[in-house]
C-alpha cells in the first residue's frame, strides 16, 4: 500500500542530514504522542503516510523535505 504523500524517489542531501534528521526525530515523537493521546494502534504504513503528510505541511525548503522523505523511507 503505497503513500501518494511520500516522495519515493527522494534522495538524501549529504550537507542536510543532520538537519533533516533532527526534523524527522521531532516530527515522529510529535506524531506518537498524537497517536497515544488518541488511543490509537499506528500500523508502519500509516505512519509513513503520516509523517508524508506533516513533512509536506513544513515550511521547510524542497531540498530540506526531499531529504526527510528519503530518511523515513529508510524506517
């Protein structure tokens, strides 16, 4: 079941890892304690499609999200 949110294709900025590592690591605790807060099971689809959609939500530059998009695809 594939994400029309999630870039596929992304590839990985070397000079903007730490960045996008940072970013992803916050979007994924602010996602789980979304989903605790619910009461909710996240199956791991879901949540990449999820996080798909905050990262394009982010008013972070395209370079910055393409290289979030290929480290969760890495998850």
């Amino acid at each position: 079941m594939g994400s029309k949110a999630l870039n596929t294709n992304a590839k990985i900025t070397p000079e903007r890892v730490d960045e996008a590592l940072d970013i992803r690591d916050r979007l994924i605790i602010e996602l789980l304690v979304s989903v605790l807060d619910e009461k909710q099971v996240i199956e791991r689809h879901i949540l990449k499609e999820r996080l798909a959609n905050l990262i394009q939500l982010s008013d972070h530059d395209d370079e910055l999200k393409e290289t979030i998009h290929a480290l969760v695809n890495k998850l």
